[in-house]
C-alpha cells in the first residue's frame, strides 16, 4: 500500500516538472495552458483516490499548477 502513494508522489512531482517546463516557454506561458488526458478506468481512479474534495460522479476532474491544468477524462 505504500507503493501507491510514492506511485502518485512520483505522477504528481511529474505534473509539477511539466508545468514548470511550460510556465518558462516564452510562447506558451502568457495565457493558460490545458493539457487533456483520457484515461481507462484503473489509471482514472488511481489519480482520483489521492484527492478528497473531488465529486466521484463525475467524469472529470482538473488538477492545476499555476497557469497549467491538467484535465483528467475517464475513457468511455
């Protein structure tokens, strides 16, 4: 169980690094950037659990970093 949590520590640090490398792009940086994934149900859920205030119903979730948000879809 405490390889989950180091798993997502290590996904999150992740997403960290990606929006630090957007956030210093002359071009990119000025206004907001979204990056969308589809996910399958297991990975969805995965990154999900790690997050109390989310609504469980939904088919979609954003996690930001500064000007960057992550979209996270579940795979119909």
């Amino acid at each position: 169980m405490g390889e989950d949590k180091k798993s997502f520590q290590d996904e999150l640090k992740i997403f960290a690094e990606i929006s630090d490398l957007l956030e210093k792009s002359n071009i990119l940086n000025k206004d907001k950037t979204i990056v969308k994934k589809v996910l399958d149900k297991e990975d969805f859920f995965f990154i999900l659990k790690n997050f109390r205030e989310i609504d469980w119903n939904k088919n979609e979730f954003i996690i930001s970093f500064d000007n960057v948000d992550f979209i996270f879809s579940l795979q119909k």
